[in-house]
C-alpha cells in the first residue's frame, strides 16, 4: 500500500480559506487563486507589474487567513500574443515583490498560450497553529486588519473612468495593490478563535465566520480616505464597507482583550441564531450578507 | 523576522519537473500545469470528465518524476458560461478518479468565470529520495515507463476528424486518458540517478537529461498499437516517437543491472558533449531534440 498515507493527511479540506495538509509534526495551508482579464480586471487598469503584484497578493490572504507564514508560491500564466517579454518580465516583477514583502519566493510555474490573460497563483505555508472559519464564541470581538471599502471605491473609479482624479488615488491604490495580512495572521494565531479574509465584501466574509447560535454585532469604521473617495464618486460609504470586495482585510474573532497590534476592534460576537446586525447610534438593524460573487459576476 | 525560515527551505527550484520545498525532514515536490482550451484541447475531443481526468494526471505526472508520492490537489477552473453545471460535475468527477488512480484527493480549488475553459492543477507530493533532471552518469541506462508516440498519434487522429476510427481507438485513448506514473516513479526513486517525464516528446526530454559532458544513444520501440496507428495516419511512426508530446511516459537513468518494474531499456548514457543519437540496425546516427513546445504553440 504505497498509497496508504494520503487521506489522513488531509487536516482541512474544501470549504474553509486554505486547505491544511498534515506533514510529520508540521501543518501546511495550501491554496490557490486566480485572475482573469475582463472578470477580474483590464490590462488598461492595471500595470503588468500591479497585476503580478495584486494576484500574488490575493492568493497570499488565504495564507494570511488561516495563520500561515508562507513558503512559495507558484505561477501559472496564460499569455495572448498581445502580452510582450517586456509585460511579462514586469508581471514576474511585481509577482516577486509580493513575495519579497511576505517573506516567500516564487519556486517555480508554468506558461500556456492563450486568447484570455489570467494569473494563477498557488501558495504555500506553514502553521504552528491553524486558524479556521469556525470557531467563533459569544463574547468574542470582531477584529479587522486592513481597510475596508477602499478597494471597492477604486474599482468603481476605474469603471468610471476616472484615474486621474485626485479624491480618487488612495482607493484606486487600494485596488490595485492590495497587501495581504501575513504578519497579523500570525500575530493573531496564537490567540484568536477564527478568521477569514476580506475578498467578497465584509458582510458576506464576517456571515462565514457565523454559526448557528452566533450573532454578529458591527459597528465598522468609515475611513477618511474612504469618506473622500464615497464622496467624489457620489456612493454611500458604508455600502462600500459592508458590500465591497477585494479588501484582503483579515478579520479574527478574538478575546477583547488580547492584545492584536495592527487590527481594530470593529464589532461583537452574540449568542443568536446567525443574524448579522450593524449598529449606529446606540441602534442596532439586521443586515443581509451581500458582496461580490467572483463566480456569479 | 518571523520570515526568515523561507528561503533555505526551497531545495529545488525553477527548471526542474517540480520545485521541491524542505519542511522539517521531509522533502515536498510541488508542481501546477495549465490545460487550455483551444491550445491543448478541443471540447469536442474530449468529455469533460475526460478532462478533468487528463488535466490532473498530466499535472501528477511531474510528482512521478521527482520520485513524489502525490498528498492532493487543488483545482482552479476557468469557466465559459456554456459550461453547465452537469459539465462542472462531470470534470469534478474526471479530476477525484485521477486522483483516487494515484492515492490522492482533491482537496479544494477555486472557480471563476472567463471566456476560454482552462484547468490548472497544482500537486503536491513528499519524496523519500528526491530524483532530479541532473544526475546521469556515463554507463548508465535509459529506462522508460509508459508509451511513446501514441498520444501524439491520437491527437493527430483527432486533428484529422478520424475520432471514430477502428485502428486509432488506442491512439485516441492514450492522448484522452494518460497516466501519471507515480508507482514506477516510486520504484525508481531509490535506484536511478536522474528522471524526468515525457511531456514535449522523447527527443526532447531525453536531451534534458544529458549534460555536456554525456552523449545518449536510444533505440526506442515502436508499440503494435502504434504501428497500427501510425499506417493509418501515414506517418513515420518513429518519428511521432521521437517528436510526439504528451505521452507522460517517465524516463529514469539508472544502472543496467537495476530492477525496475515497469520500464523497459530504450537506451544508454556514455561519455560525451550532450549528443543525441539514434541506434538502428548497429548505426547510429545524429539527431536534434524536436518535439512539442507548448509556450510557443
């Protein structure tokens, strides 16, 4: 039975931010992400060297999510005829600089042509211990590690032709170049209960982190970067907040208090019956989860 | 620095069949391939569990090579809309049989709408002994696992509308169905010096075994099946030996006395300056590694 080990090795399995893989003593997340040109962004958005950046990101936050310091990442492209060496060279730039900021490398990958650009990325770390979706308390805080919103505004710039406009920079930045959590993820490993990462909206991502008998109370903050941005394009803040995607914020539900440099506490696990209420003024409504559907879009 | 275990646990990286990563004691060969529509594959050649089941052996294969015992997969599929969710179901079903076929499981993945189908796979493996493409010695043999020529003869059956017939069945099937060699990669593992898999042709890969110093004298076989094929397709079936990609065979350099289930002696190492030849009837003569370059196709 030379095959006899795999199936438990399987710690984690579909379903959760990473799958976690058992190898001797040590746990492995694994996971993978891809982006594809005319669903996920336009070459006319973004610089080969962003979009290296961006989807290397992106599948970083899966790592960042379950508490894992990352040890490489592989690249699967598939280029059309319009993509030069010079494009590629700087998407594989940008891909090593979101490596480099995270403490990994890319250790390998793969070419294809193609009529369609999409960036495949699959990442791997390291646990000492896993951080799942489940596993929140009543009692817990809510707590977040990155903005909110901001990279939904740059989105609606973009769509709007308008990234020249000044009110606009930070978010559009935020769309672009998106930072995965890593160093908090591992900060909050040790001490959280659960988390998940931000990439359909905060109100569909902080919902997965509800079970049955959970009720989530949230009082999420309006940035001033965001406040300029919802105000130039016209938008409510707050929507962008609880609907926007692609923040790649991490959100742990913790103690109240641990001690969580980088993250802020931004709402309040409840005994309930898995209903999300946002809370203003002292008044609490219950919200619907929505976002962004990557699949559906 | 929480990040500064990374970098020496990359022990293989970019140029090989899988980048190998150290992690505690063991040794993690980790692989991504991309199968493209209209590059790789016709829909109409295929199933779409005969999909899912090709695209995941041919990413397996570069476990096979590095001598890995395959832990899982993960997917990441491009999806057209014109692909409905019994065709999802039925590719999902292809990818867990490859999987089952090789004592792995799927383990998670990602979805996303896109314009052109596209299936990359990403595996990963743990070697006892890791086999890389460098390592051949003069006197050593050309062992080979697997058939050679015949997923060429498919697909040109398939080129030429000829799906349904009699004489190509084997063909066909060989280029729809291929098997990653995970057991004979296995068995080699412990006794061969150098592997690598057939993915681009044998001229080809077996030039990626020779350094400058090694010449390599094959006489490959050419198969019944193959012979078959290749008189109806009117081709020299030698050459679609020597030139034809896809095969997923797995070629190990490794003593003569080795006892290798599975493989067959098509050749032998001897002192040179990274020749190619071939033996037929007691002549050799010189020939250039040709065969399938996927990136520039």
């Amino acid at each position: 039975m030379i095959f006899g080990a795999t199936p438990e090795a399987v710690r984690v399995g579909i379903g959760d931010d990473a799958a976690v893989l058992g190898v001797g003593d040590a746990s492995l997340a694994w996971s993978v992400d891809v982006v594809v040109e005319g669903v996920h962004f336009r070459r006319d958005w973004l610089t080969p060297r962003e979009l290296g950046f961006k989807a290397t990101m992106a599948a970083a936050s899966d790592l960042a999510a379950m508490g894992a310091r990352p040890l490489g990442a592989l690249a699967s492209l598939v280029l059309p005829a319009s993509m030069s060496d010079a494009d590629m060279a700087s998407l594989a730039e940008g891909q090593a600089a979101a490596c480099t900021a995270i403490g990994a490398s890319v250790i390998g990958g793969n070419l294809a042509r193609g009529s369609e650009l999409s960036v495949t990325t699959t990442v791997l770390g390291i646990c000492d211990r896993v951080l799942r979706r489940e596993g929140a308390r009543a009692g817990d805080t809510l707590w977040c590690a990155g903005p909110l919103g901001l990279a939904a505004a740059g989105l609606r710039a973009l769509l709007a032709g308008r990234s020249e406009d000044r009110a606009l920079q930070a978010a559009i930045a935020a769309w672009r170049q998106p930072v995965a959590r890593i160093a908090e993820g591992l900060r909050a490993a040790a001490l959280a209960h659960a988390a998940i990462d931000v990439s359909d909206g905060l109100s569909l991502d902080a919902a997965r982190l509800l079970g049955a008998s959970l009720d989530l109370v949230m009082a999420p903050p309006v940035s001033a970067d965001l406040g300029v941005a919802a105000r130039a394009l016209s938008v409510d803040a707050q929507e962008l907040v609880l609907s926007g995607g692609e923040d790649y914020a991490l959100l742990v539900a913790a103690p109240d208090d641990a001690t969580l440099e980088g993250f802020s506490r931004i709402g309040r696990f409840e005994k309930g019956s898995g209903v999300l209420w946002l809370e203003q003024e002292g008044e609490r409504r219950r919200i619907e989860p929505r976002g962004f559907d990557h699949f559906a879009s």
